[in-house]
C-alpha cells in the first residue's frame, strides 16, 4: 500500500468493491447511494469506526465528536472510514445487570466487523461493559483493530471536595443511612455528581479497564487517562485513526498482540492501579476467545509480585484526572517495567519495550510511586480457594479493611438481593461486627448475569455503631469504586449444587487471605447431605436471549462467556470468493 494509503491489493474489502461484476457494482452503489464518489473509497483501506455511543449512556455521549476525530485521522492517512453502531451497554440505566448483556454486545461487533469489508476497526468504548464487549468481538473477529476508550469524567466536587461517582457516593450513602448527612444534603450531592460527559473519574471498571486495554497493547501509549473533555482526548483520537490504516496496510491482527505476554503485562497494569476486580472476569473471557491459558492462578502469581503503584481511588487518594497529569498509564508502566514483559507486540507496531524506551518517568511521585516506594505492598488482589469456594474467588485486599483479612465467623445468609434490601436494616437482625454477610443467588445464572451486588450494605444498626466493614461473601461481582473485605465472584455459584448453595445461617466461615484459604467448617459430609435436599432455583427466563445466556454461560471463574464463543472465527479473507461476492440478496 502506498503512504496515502492508495493500492487496496490483499485487503479484505477489495473482494467488496473490485471488478466489474454485478455484486462489486451493487456494493460500490451502496456507498454511493450515501453520497460517497468512488474516488473516495476505491482502493483505499476501509476503516470501521464502531462506535458504542447511545443517548442511554451518559460516559459514551460524547463519541459522535471523538469519532469525528477519529475519522479526521483516518483520511488524512488515505484510508475510508465507515461508522457504525453497536448494541450500546449503560452501567447506570440497563437493568438487571450490563454484565447480562456482555456476551450479545460481544456477538453483534464480531459479527458486524466480520461480515463488512472492513480492513481495520477503531472500537471506541467507555462505560465499563462496552470496551470487554468490543475488545472480545474484535479478537475472535481477528481483523486488525485498535481501541480508543472515552476518558475520564470531570471530577465532580461537593462541598469543595473532589468526589469519585462512586466511592464516595456508597461513603456518603452510609452517612444518610446513619442519620450523619440530611436528605437535602444528599440532593445537593446528586446535583454535583455527574459534571461532564466521560467515564467513571476514579479507577472503577471503567478506568481500570482503559488502562488495562493499554497494558495489553491494543491502543495508542498514553490512550488510556486523558480526560474525556480534555483537547488531547480528541487529539490522540485523531492518532489513533491514522494508525488504523496502517494497521490494515501491515495486516497486524489482535491474534499478534493478544499474547501470554500481553495478559501477564494488562494484569500487572491491573494491580498496579488498585483496579476493579471486574476486570478479572473479562480478562478471562478475552484469553478463552484468544487460546491463552489464563487462569485466576495466574492472576494471584502475578498479584504476589506487582504492588499498589498509583495512588488513586479507591485504593488510594486521587482520581485518574491526576494520573494522567503525573504522566498516565505509560509513566505507571515504565515504572513497572522490570515487571514487564518487554517483547510483547503491541499496536504500535513496535514492542512494550521499545514504546517504553520513549516514555519519561512521572514526574509527580505522590501520584504514581516507585517499585521501591509503593503505596501499597504487592498482594493487592488475591485469588482465594478452600472448602467454600473451589472455583476460586477473589478479593481486592488493597480496598479493604487489613484486620479483616484473616478473620473466623458465624455466617448470616442471604438468599439474593430482595432479601437483602427486606432485611438488611431491621433493627432486629441478629448480626455483629464479628459476622460474615453472604449473598447468593447472584452469580451468572442467578443474578442473572452476576450483577454489582456483592458489597452488601452494613447493617444499619452497626454503621451507627461505627462499623464500616465486615466480611462478605459473595457469587456477585462487586462495583470497581466499592471497596470492603468482599470475598466475589465465589464460584460455583449459589444456583448451581456446589458448597455456597449450602450455607447456612450461624455455619462458621473462616476466611485466610495470607494463607489464600476460605472455608465453611462444616463437615463435607454434611454438607452433602445438604445439598441431596436442595433444589435448584427456577430459571428466570424460559425464552429469548436469557434462556440462550441461562443455557451457555461459564462460571466467573471462565470469564462468565459463552461456551460457544470461546476461540476464533477463520480469517476472514480466507471465505471463499462466491461467499464474499456472488451474493445480492435483498436487492
Ligand atoms: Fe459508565 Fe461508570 S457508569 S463508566
């Protein structure tokens, strides 16, 4: 391909627009139709732009003009660019859980990139379940992409305190909760909590994932932490669609990039920014869809070695605005960089090393640390097994509370969280700072699709106490801006016959996070006895796409993806020429 990116030889979308034939005709006449000369696109790489912008999330509003952006950087590189929508997830609105809906956002962008003559795909996401979404589709697709996210929001300020949307909202819910903060102060914080358009300002699942997208390769050096609103948000935007058509010229697929090498380097950015045990999940959805043997092991091998760099909540003080300011993720990783695994290819074109190699360190230590001087120790997340969870489960250690780490107690079971919300604050529960809250019935089946519930609420009556953690246990994911000695993600689920669906209010737990152990000191006979008499919960949906996720979705510990849509599809310009040409239906 020349450097205007003229000379279309190889690329998937020749076999489109080529030839003088009756379906090179129709497809060339279907761009024209739009307004399009054929000057504009023929020969020319074909980038699609796919874009998870929707009016019903407010952190990806602002995707039309980072698209603009985008396709401003694509044609001044001589490639095409074509937008297109995908199936929108918003954390805040779409109801049960986003997390229910992974999966299908996931099919239709491996579908759509696959079934277009798209050379090279930009995947603009934000809001946490968009950008696994995009970045699971995109690699079993295996057409070459890059991934621009959507930024971090303004920080809101209350008060004359910078909040985070979340880690402080559950702070101050438990002030309303404890009669500490009126309810007119509560409307006043609603007011200022949502300032800008942009993703989750703290290092919750949004945030975390962006980085985590960088430590895999799969965007630009310095992508991840530029505030939504800021001018080089756009610019590195417009970057990103100038490296598109590269990437369709040279051909580098995400099965180059997303390597063993690269998950190890996205889960060392991972701990090293404190992030969101959500992240876990999709980072084991994604391996499954490239052929990488990752398991939560693996995770807890590296958590062992990597520690708390950036100080950012909610593990630490700032908010990602910061982290951007003291040099973002690419000064976090060249800390990191002993860590590293320097070979891995990235989207660059070039190494980890060799993009690092450029990157000076951070200029504000009280933001990103040294390996030396931490603001954490390693350990941050760890993956704990035993008796009650045999499939693993995973605690975010550096959000918790250190003396509940190693902690014995009687249980006080919940089944789901109606029960939860019917329970939790009467004043006659009988529960102390000593007991372990477990909620189950809200892993993937039972949820369903695992929603954010696994932080369950102090009960009122210790919070006035002056309780502010205690241990839980949970089948639920838990928000990336909550924190607490929570025990997630605890597999096999409390819907299938495992241990969590025999727990029993007053059984002891003991959890052990130095020695990785959580137990239920009940008899393994007994409880097999138990669970002879259980009876598993009734299906939540008998038709549709929840019955199909019912039916095929993994545990938390497989990365809650569909059995099917583990692995890749063929390379799509290995379809057959009829296949990709012969076809005009529907004209
Ligand atoms: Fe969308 Fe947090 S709610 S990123």
């Amino acid at each position: 391909m020349s450097e205007d990116g003229a000379g279309a030889e190889g690329l998937k979308s020749a076999r489109w627009f080529e030839g003088d034939d009756v379906p090179a005709f129709v497809h060339r006449t279907a761009l024209r139709a739009e307004g399009f000369a054929t000057a504009d696109f023929e020969g020319r790489p074909v980038i699609g732009i796919c874009n998870s912008w929707s009016e019903l999330i407010n952190c990806n509003v602002h995707f039309r003009a980072l698209s603009n952006s985008v396709k401003r950087g694509v044609m001044q590189a001589g490639g095409f660019p074509l937008e297109f929508p995908t199936m929108a997830l918003g954390e805040q609105l779409m109801k049960p859980t986003t997390m229910l809906y992974r999966n299908l956002m996931a099919m239709d962008v491996e579908e759509s990139i696959r079934a277009y003559p798209l050379d090279a795909v930009v995947l603009i996401a934000g809001c946490d379940k968009t950008v696994p979404a995009q970045l699971l589709g995109a690699a079993s697709a295996d057409v070459p992409a890059i991934m621009l996210t959507g930024g971090p929001a303004t920080p809101a300020v209350f008060r004359g305190k910078e909040i985070g949307v979340g880690t402080d909202l559950w702070e101050y819910t438990d002030d309303l909760r404890a009669g500490r903060m009126s309810r007119e102060e509560y409307d006043e914080l609603e007011a200022a909590s949502g300032p800008s358009v942009g993703h989750c300002p703290e290092m919750g699942t949004a945030s975390t994932l962006a980085a985590v997208v960088e430590g895999l390769g799969m965007t630009l050096p310095g992508a991840a932490a530029a505030p939504a609103v800021d001018a080089r948000r756009y610019q590195v935007a417009d970057a990103i669609g100038r490296r598109a058509v590269e990437l369709a010229g040279e051909a580098l697929r995400p099965s180059q990039i997303l390597t063993p090498a690269a998950f190890d380097n996205a889960i060392a950015v991972l701990l090293s920014v404190g992030g969101s045990t959500n992240a876990v999940i999709h980072l084991l959805a994604l391996a499954g869809r490239c052929g990488v043997a990752l398991d939560l092991d693996r995770f807890d091998e590296i958590a062992r070695q990597v520690p708390l760099l950036a100080d950012v909540r909610p593990s630490g003080k700032h908010l990602v605005e910061q982290l951007f300011h003291a040099g973002g993720v690419p000064a976090l990783m060249k800390e990191l960089e002993p860590l590293l695994e320097r070979e891995a290819l990235t989207v660059t074109g070039k190494s980890m090393g060799e993009n690092l190699a450029e990157v000076r360190p951070s200029s504000d230590r009280s933001v990103i640390a040294t390996l030396a001087e931490p603001v954490k120790p390693a350990e941050g997340m760890v993956v704990v097994r035993g008796s009650l969870a045999p499939g693993g489960a995973v605690i975010k250690a550096s959000a918790a509370d250190p003396d509940l780490l190693v902690h014995r107690g009687p249980a006080l079971v919940f089944d789901g969280i109606d029960d939860v919300i019917a329970r939790i604050d009467d004043p006659d529960l009988e529960v102390d700072a000593d007991s372990v809250l477990v909620l189950r019935g809200c892993g993937p089946i039972g949820g369903p699709g695992m929603p954010e519930w696994g932080a369950v609420p102090i009960p009122q009556k210790l919070l006035a106490a002056g309780v502010r953690d205690m241990v839980r246990v949970s089948d639920a994911r838990m928000s990336g801006t909550a924190y607490g000695a929570v025990a997630l993600h605890v597999s096999p689920e409390g819907a299938l016959a495992g241990p969590l669906a025999a727990v029993r209010t007053g059984d002891v737990i003991s959890l052990d996070v130095p020695a990785r152990r959580l137990d239920l000191e009940v008899p393994a006979e007994e409880i097999e006895r138990r669970l002879a008499d259980w009876t598993p919960p009734e299906p939540r949906f008998d038709r549709g796409y929840g019955s199909l996720f019912l039916e095929r979705v993994t545990q938390a510990d497989e990365g809650c993806d569909f059995d099917f849509l583990r692995g890749r599809s063929a390379d799509p310009a290995s379809e057959p020429y009829g296949v990709l040409r012969g076809m005009i239906g529907g004209w």
